[in-house]
C-alpha cells in the first residue's frame, strides 16, 4: 500500500483500464492530504449511518471506511464527532457515497473524506446495513481490501489482486512521463505522433 504514496489517480486510472474511478460526483471536501488506505466498506440504507458506527469501531489503523449509502444527499452520513474518532484510530479518511456534514471541520483538517455532497440535516440510526461487502460508489466497484488512492483528481479502488501489478505500471508511467515533461520545456519535445496517429485514421493536413 504505502508504494501507492504520491502516486496520482490518473496514472493509476490508466493502468486500470480507465474503469476503476469514481465519477465527478465524488468530490474532496478536506484540506488537501492524499488519500490512501485499505478498504472496510460499508453498505447502508440511504440517509441511516448505524453500521458505519459499526464499522468505525471495527476499524483498524490504515482502513478507508468506503460508504455506499445510495448517493443519497438528503441526510448526511459521517460529521465531525464520526472524523475525530476516525482520526484517533488511525484511520486514513472516509469515501461516501452520499452527504456529510459539519464540513468547515472537514474543511480545516488533512483528514482525506470524499462525498457526494453536504447537508445539515443529521442521520438516522435504524438500519438495516452490511459491513465488509462490494460496494458501489458513485459507479465504482470496490470490494473489502482494496487499495484506494485519493487526490484532487478523484478516488480509484485498486483490487487486492492487481495492487502490485497496477503499482509497477503505474511507477514506470510516471517516469515516462516525466522524461516528456523536460523534453516540452526544453523544446525537443518529439509530436509527430499526432500526425501519424491522423493518418492511421484516414485524415490529413495540409499545411
């Protein structure tokens, strides 16, 4: 997991086939610090945050409490007393797909938490819920164990199965990458493969 340290959603997004991600939906409501942690999903009733006070309690120092509460904005799910228990457990942040609240504390802290949206009005404690399931969050499947990787760009959920494989491919894009970037701002930046990626289409140019 900690490999994942630094590494951005996109070149994530893109060694997994660019269908892991969340959507725009899901946006950070924190002050900045990325996400990253293992998954302990939660699966709830719209605007009801019993088992995800469950699942708080069951958590250990590293997990990501994921919510699939419907993408629900009417009640939120997770507030500021919910983030400091999070955080004196050593919990590395909060996706929701759904609403919280008191998000000037949210705002204030490096404590990573994604949702789809805010609202005042508190939630309801009646069930039912399922702890330690698949999930969908705002169209991403994530299962219990998955790596999830938060920035500004959005969250991905890498598979237990294919952390190491996606790590790798993702390090070696990066560098790729990188050799691009001073290439561009030293001006040998090589472009023909626009042109020859047109012409593999039938178009051309003249110019």
């Amino acid at each position: 997991m900690e490999g994942y340290r630094g590494i951005s959603t996109p070149l994530i997004s893109d060694n997994l086939n660019r269908i892991y991600g969340s959507t725009a939906h899901l946006r950070p409501l924190h002050r900045g610090a990325q996400l990253l942690g293992v998954a302990l999903t939660v699966k709830t009733r719209p605007g009801d945050n019993l088992m995800v006070h469950k699942a708080l309690d069951l958590a250990q120092a590293g997990d990501v409490i994921v919510v699939d509460a419907g993408g629900d904005v009417t009640n939120a799910i997770v507030g500021e007393i919910m983030m400091t228990l999070a955080m004196h457990k050593g919990l590395r942040g909060f996706v929701v797909d759904g609403a919280i609240r008191d998000v000037r504390a949210f705002a204030e802290a490096d404590f990573p938490v994604y949702a789809r949206g805010v609202t005042h009005r508190g939630p309801y404690k009646d069930g039912p819920g399922e702890i330690n399931v698949p999930v969908s969050v705002c169209g991403m499947t994530v299962v219990p164990g998955s790596i999830i990787v938060g920035d500004a760009d959005g969250v991905v959920a890498i598979p237990p199965d294919a952390a190491e494989s996606v790590l790798r491919a993702a390090v070696s894009q990066r560098q790729r990458e990188q050799a691009i970037l001073s290439d561009v701002v030293s001006g040998t930046v090589d472009r023909s493969w626009v042109d020859q990626t047109l012409r593999q289409k039938g178009c051309s140019f003249d110019v």
